[in-house]
C-alpha cells in the first residue's frame, strides 16, 4: 500500500466524524447560542461541547455506590484526598474507565465554529481594510542555558549534562550508574524573541452598567459579544478586544471587570462615546485598523442633551472611523427603551450603524445576524 | 531462531538483529516480527484502527485518531509502540524517535510478540488478521456500494453498541463434544428408567429402598423440566448474544455478514482485553531487563531513565497496567527464586522468618514463562496479588466523598482492594448480559437478563443499548436487571422505552 492511500483511508473516516460533529452543532446551534454555556467552555482557540449522543452506548457499568472510585497507589491515610480528576482515569488503565460519568465532549475549534455560526447565519466573509505589517515580539522556548529561575530547571539536560561530567572525569561507573548533578551542571531553558505579526482589527465594546442593566441583560449581552468575538476572530488574523463600562462616567476595564461590574447612577451615554473616540483617536489609525465598535445599554440616556451629544460623537467622529458601529438595545424592565429609536430617527439609513434589540436569550441569534449580515 | 526480517534502514535492521539475539538468548520465543517506521500521523491513523493498517470505514475510528492526534499536539500523550497480534508480527516505529527510543521499543515488542505467541488466550485467535481486517473492509464498502453508505453505517453504529456482547468462553465450549438434546441416551436398556438415574436392584423387594418413588418423582419433575427449556430457545441462557441474533434474528444477508465481522473482530480483540495487565507487564519486564542488562550504552541511560520512569509511572488515581504487571512479575521471580510459596510458606506466621525466607530454589525464572503461558489478567491478580505485594506497593482503594464530591483514599485492606480489582478485571470490565428467550409471553419478544453482580447498568446507556438491540431483533425487546436493589424489566417496543417492576422471580439461571 501506499502512504496516500492510507492517508486518504483515515482521513474519509475523521470527515465522517467532523460531518457529525458539524451536523450535531448545526442542529442544536440557536440552543447552544442562547445558552451561555458555551462560553464558559471556551478554551484558547476552542471550545468543548458536550455530546452524549454521539457515542457508541453500551451495555456497562454505571456509577452507583460500588461502581464510584477504585484503585489507586501511594501515600496517605484513609480519609486523605487523592490528587486527580476521576475522569481523567481510564487514560492507561481499564480500572479507571468506570470511574466517570463522561459524557463525550467534542472539541470544536472557534474558528470552526465560526464557521458553522457564519453558514448557519449566512454571514458573508469580511473584506478587511489596510494592510498591516505591524509585528509583535514573542518569547519563545527554544534552547538551554546555564543560568535561570529554578521553575524553568531542565531536569534531563541537567542529568544528562552531570553524566557527561561524570564520564569525562571518571567518576562514573557503569556497573552502578549513579548520576549526581552539581551546580555547574544544572541548565535551564531559554527562550528567544521571535517576531509575530500583530493584529489589524479591533473591537471596542461599550456597555452599560447603570442601575437598570440587571444580571440577566449583562447575560446577554455577554454571550453576544462572544458570538460576535467568534465571528470577526475568523475574519482576522489577530484581533485586540477593548472594552469600556459607563454609568455617568465612562472607563476603561479589563474583560472580567466588563461583564461583572454593576453600578448604579445616571447614564450618560456620550461619556462612552468620547471615551471610544478618544481611544481610536490615539491608538488606532483608521487608515490601517479595522475598528468594530459595539454598545449595548438598555436604551435609557439620562437627558436629551445628552442623547444629542451622542449622536454629534457618532456622525462626527465615531463613523468615519469605524468600520461599523453596532447598538445593542437589551430590554430591562427599568429602561425606557428610548435611545434606539433617537438613533434611528437621527440616522435612518447610515450604513455603519446596525442597531438591534435583544428581548430574550432566544433573540440574540437573530440580533447577531442582525449585527453581522453586512460583512462589513 | 526466526530470521530478522525486513526494517527501513540498514542501521535499524542492525539494531533489531542485536535486540532480537538478546531477546532469544533469554528464552523469549516469538513470531517473525517486522518493524516498520512511520510517521505520528500514521501511527495514530493505525493506533485508531486497534493496529491495522486497513479497517472497515467508520467515523468512529476517525473519533479515535481525532482525540489521539489531538492529545498528542497538546502534548498530553504518545504513542510509543504499536505491536499487533499476528503471524508475521507487525510492530511500528516513530519516525524522528531517539536511538535509544527505538532501541527500547524494540525490546518492549519482543516482550509482546512473545506473549501473544505464547498465551493460552490468544491461542484461538486468527494469526492472519491484517487479510481477515482487509477482507471485512472490502466485504463492508462493498455492502455500501449495493445498498448504500448510510445504511450500512447506522448498521454498523447498531452492532458496535453491542459488540460486547460475547461469551469469553465460546471458542472453548466449541470444542466440547456438542450436547444436543438426545446425546445421552444412547447405551441402549431401558431409556426411561436410565433417564430416571434409576439403580438396577435385581431383586423387586429392594426396590423401593433403592429407587425411593419420591426420588424418582424428583427426577422425573427434573426431566419434564429440562425437556421444557430445550424447547425454548435458547435452551440454556447463552452469552454470545451476537451469535444468538446472528442465528435467530430476521436479517438480511448483507446485515449478517456485516454482524458476524463486527463478532469475529470482537473475538479477536478480546483476549487483549483480558491480559491487558500480563501483556504490558510482560513487555515492560522484557525491555526492563535487555536495556539495563544488555542493550543500553552509558550516554543513554538519561534518556532511557526518563523514558522507563515514564512508563511506569502511577498516578493516584490511576492503576497503570505496566506497572502492576511488571512488579507482579518481578516479585512472583522473587518469590519462586526464594521458595517463598507452597503450605510451608502460608503456614508461617513469623514475620523475621519470612524475611528471610530463601531456600536458593531459582525458579523464577520458569515459573513467570509458565504464568505467562497459563494465566490471564483475573487469576494473575487472584494468585499472585498478595498482602504482601500489596502492602509493600502502596495500594488503596478510593471512593468519592459524597459530600464534597473528592475522591478520598477509602482503604487499605487488603481484601477490599482485592475485590476491587478483581471485579474490575472480571469479564474485562463488562456486565454480565444472557438472552434468555427469543419467545418472551409468547410473542415473539427477545429477554435479555443481566446478572447483577453489586452494581448496576448504567441506565441512560443501557436504554440506548437496548434499542439498538430491538433495530436487530426487529420485534420488541426487554432487560431484566437490578436497579437499585430492585428488579426491574426495561422494555423497548419500537416506538417507546418503558421500565416496570419485575414481580415475578426470574426462573432464568443465569
């Protein structure tokens, strides 16, 4: 046989398998959106998703009383707790395979799932603006040296590097190999800066925080900006995330500190408009940036002349800059409700501005169509 | 001495021919083995295959190298060796593995190919396998050509949900003399009073003292009985339920063809399931011995050190097959080198004695090649597992704390550890499943039963499961099992799952 064919052979087999993952995903998609838990499952470039059907099910074991634990090796006193997670067990041994009630948790990579969001969605691809060279200095592990925090110690280069001491001054003997590393023995890895191309597109996301924005419109407002993350993150090769709280006042924040703090006080909603002008202003050159700007609030500014001094940042400002600024209007029971409709009368048809009201968790699907279908 | 046969390169094939010699020199007796050396995405492509090069197509084998390629580029797992059971041995290599890798994996192969040569349980297992795995490919894709992938695939998902469902001991009661209804009476006098296990008195006054008429009334109740059950089908409870369906279920011939090959791969694989702990013991002892002993060179010892530790390493939670085996191994020499087994060795109490307990018998050696002849995984344990060894390796049994969901160091007795273990281990870790009637209230409805041995199905699963059996069986079917100390019957009828108490005692003897 050839290496092609066996190459071809696995691979119809994992398409197969990456078909039904797809075809599971696509099916549950609006469930899986309006809940928020897949963004609590999300890693670094994926997210976990849980899936009992597409195992093979069986006659086994379950987990009552008798069938829970097993056996271990080690240290310790009865009533001591093991290290390890149960379910990670059945890795070398047929022992711990009736640990865990493990459900099979597929793997799908954000940019897959972006995928399916985007044909789910019929979501055209983005034309990114500008050419960015701009790199980044990463550090990188690459090699060995002889000095270094303890943390970064080479337990093998170290031995390897005594034995070699030991042979040359014939202190070794093989027929007791006994290795003992001093300290000029010791190497600790190294790393070097490598140059990684940085990223061309930003989002600024701005959120209410006044007293009206419970815990329930922060829940969708979180899980929307992960969708719409998941979404431009496919479209770009890297991608910076700011974010901006506002009550009266406006400041930057952290991610946490975006989706966990609730103030209460007045709204002023151009105080977050100034704060992302003045942000774009400095760091990001329309010119070379593709900026994404997302404001959700549930729609109550506290006065008129506010509410005109937003739209004056957005006209003059704001759109010319971005490459589309998104409202977010998430229904409270304490807001009026009012600003979506100021800002569709003072803009009407402005390409730039989307604006979309989320009711329910069931909503946000249609809203991130709504915020996204432009391609923008 | 089999020839050293075919490798990659010239340097490899150097290499076999000198771990191969030491590998002889210590008795080791093994099949042809060919090593070939392939890249990680071959070796997971293989390793998702259960070793084969060529396998029917399935997603789920594409699930498998879809988690083994991706542990490996987390970093989380590797593989390090793939030996497969069969006449020539086939055995792969890592492309890019370090000398000493290659040199140790070598060593571990000889190990297996030894033990799959030599274990009785592999004895019935068909040594051409990489053709037979081949044929079932070209027998399944021609299947889907003719009636379509899809539904060879659902086919295929129904009957590895049941793949378990085997009788461990079917290839030996084969060779039995068959007893089919009728064998017996044969000697010729009189059937009846032979059938009644009557004795010949001679004399009619003696009669009733030697074939007491309560006796005989018994015995006949017995015969009526048993004439009973071999009416039914089957007559006795039968474990090899894909055999049963195999022989008794409306299939078509493509979906018989498409069973039997997921049976006879079930047989083929499950004697590795039953010395998973031998097998890698086996193999970890071996390679233990020919690298410290022969085949390591003084600049490799770092690495090998990293490596074998590696191996062998027990997390807490964890039993690691290697491990327990090879110091099983290493003690049962220990203990045959010293005589330190047999009644006078049971029967002494006194600890300082025991210590130092060595009659310079030197069996070990031959006794490990005889246990690794006779034994599987449950009587390995069940021999050989003492309080001793136990005590001296640190076991202890874990349970969860149902309170703050930890897993906790539970015990360290002995027996309780024991018995974990082993019911662990039993029938490889499945439950046991019989069917019982393909004729249940006379409708035509297959029972299976579980034998409920402390711990019971795992319910979501065994619903499941059970249609599945049902897409098979083609009429409803039932379970009867324990469910929380209590006797349940699930039922499937097609449409819907139902479960209800099951009142009447089972007169099922499973």
């Amino acid at each position: 046989m050839t290496d092609a064919l066996m190459i071809a052979r696995i691979d119809n087999d994992h398409r197969r398998f990456r078909d039904i993952v797809r075809g599971r995903i696509r099916e549950n998609l609006r469930k899986y959106v309006s809940r928020g838990d897949m963004v609590a499952r999300k890693g670094k470039d994926s997210v976990t998703i849980p899936m009992p059907q597409i195992d093979i099910p069986r006659f086994i074991y379950g987990d009552n009383e008798d069938g829970e634990g097993g056996v271990g090796q080690g240290e310790g006193e009865v009533g001591d707790k093991v290290g390890g997670d149960p379910q990670e067990g059945s890795g070398s041994g047929k022992a711990g395979e009736d640990a865990g009630d493990k459900e099979v948790e597929v793997e799908v990579s954000l940019e897959e799932l972006a995928e399916i969001l985007g044909e789910e969605l019929g979501l055209p691809r983005i034309e990114p603006r500008g050419d960015k060279n701009l790199e980044t200095v990463r550090d990188k592990y690459t090699g060995l040296r002889t000095t270094g925090p303890e943390s970064l110690r080479s337990f093998k280069a170290t031995f390897q590097r005594a034995l070699k001491r030991q042979i040359a001054s014939g202190t070794y003997d093989s027929g007791k190999p006994m290795i003992v590393p001093v300290r000029e023995d010791r190497r600790y890895r190294s790393w070097s800066e490598q140059p990684k191309p940085e990223s061309s597109a930003v989002i600024i996301y701005m959120m209410d925080v006044s007293g009206s924005m419970g815990d329930e419109q922060k829940e969708i407002v979180r899980i929307e900006s992960f969708w719409i993350d998941t979404w431009l993150r496919s479209q770009y090769k890297g991608i910076e995330s700011r974010y901006i709280i506002h009550d009266a006042t406006a400041r930057e924040v952290d991610r946490d500190t975006f989706f966990s703090t609730r103030e209460s006080g007045g709204t002023m909603i151009s105080s977050a408009y100034r704060l992302c002008s003045d942000l774009i202003e400095e760091q990001y050159d329309a010119e070379n940036w593709n900026i994404y700007a997302f404001h959700f609030s549930d729609g109550d500014n506290w006065s008129v002349d506010d509410t005109s001094t937003c739209l004056k940042i957005m006209r003059e400002t704001l759109f010319p800059q971005v490459n589309q600024f998104g409202y977010g209007q998430v229904e409270s029971p304490y807001g009026s409700g009012q600003f979506v409709k100021d800002l569709r009368s003072a803009f009407g048809d402005e390409e730039k501005l989307v604006c979309s009201e989320v009711k329910a968790k069931d909503d946000i699907m249609d809203s991130i169509r709504e915020f996204l279908k432009g391609g923008r | 001495m089999p020839p050293v046969s075919w490798s990659t390169t010239p340097e490899l094939a150097e290499l076999q021919e000198e771990i191969q010699g030491y590998a002889s020199g210590y008795g080791l007796d093994f099949f042809t083995t060919i090593f070939e050396v392939i890249d990680y995405r071959q070796i997971c492509e293989i390793a998702a295959y259960g070793g084969f090069p060529v396998r029917y197509p399935h997603w789920r084998f594409g699930m498998e190298y879809d988690r083994l390629i991706k542990s490996y580029s987390y970093g989380l797992s590797k593989i390090y060796e793939l030996v497969i059971n069969t006449d020539p041995c086939y055995a792969y290599l890592l492309d890019g593995n370090r000398w000493v890798d290659q040199k140790l994996v070598m060593a571990h192969v000889y190990g297996h190919c030894d033990f799959f040569k030599n274990n009785s349980y592999f004895s019935h297992t068909n040594r051409k396998m990489i053709d037979g795995m081949a044929n079932h490919a070209v027998r399944v894709r021609r299947h889907m050509d003719r009636v379509g992938v899809n539904r060879v695939e659902e086919f295929i998902d129904v009957c590895a949900s049941l793949d378990n469902l085997i009788d461990p001991w079917c290839k030996y009661r084969e060779s039995l003399p068959s007893q089919a209804p009728g064998a017996e009476g044969e000697g010729g006098g009189d059937d009846a009073d032979e059938e009644l296990a009557k004795l010949r008195s001679g004399k009619n006054y003696l009669e009733s003292y030697i074939n007491p008429p309560e006796f005989l009334e018994s015995q006949r109740k017995k015969n009526e009985d048993e004439a009973a059950r071999m009416k039914r089908i089957p007559p006795h409870p039968e474990r090899d339920i894909l055999a049963f369906l195999l022989t008794h279920a409306p299939l078509e011939p493509w979906e018989v063809d498409v069973l039997s090959i997921i049976r006879e791969e079930a047989y083929y694989f499950l004697p590795q399931m039953q010395t998973k702990i031998m097998n890698e013991g086996w193999a970890t002892y071996w390679h233990s011995k020919i690298m410290t002993a022969k085949a390591l060179k003084d600049d490799e010892i770092v690495d090998y050190a990293d490596v074998a530790s590696g191996v062998t390493s027990m997390g807490p939670t964890q039993l690691n097959p290697y491990k327990i085996g090879v110091e099983l191994y290493r003690d049962i020499e220990d203990r045959w080198n010293k005589g330190q087994f047999g009644p006078e060795w049971e029967r002494c109490a006194r600890l300082d004695e025991k210590e130092s307990w060595d009659k310079q018998l030197g069996l070990g050696r031959d006794r490990i090649f005889e246990v690794r002849k006779l034994y599987n995984d449950v009587n390995f344990i069940d021999e050989f597992f003492t309080e001793d060894f136990c005590r001296r390796q640190k076991f202890f049994m874990f349970a969860k704390n149902r309170r703050s969901g930890d897993l906790q160091i539970a015990s360290r007795e002995f027996a309780q550890i024991k018995q974990k273990m082993l019911h662990q281990l039993t029938n490889a870790g499945q439950p046991f499943i019989f069917a019982v009637d393909a004729n249940y209230m006379n409708r035509g409805e297959l029972l299976l039963a579980h034998r409920h041995e402390g711990v019971d199905l795992k319910l979501n699963y065994a619903r499941e499961t059970l249609k599945n059996v049902e897409k098979v069986w083609r009429r409803p079917v039932s379970i009867l099992t324990v469910i929380d100390d209590k006797p349940k019957r699930i039922r499937y009828d097609g449409r819907e799952i139902g479960m209800s108490d099951e009142t009447a005692a089972a007169d099922y003897v499973l």
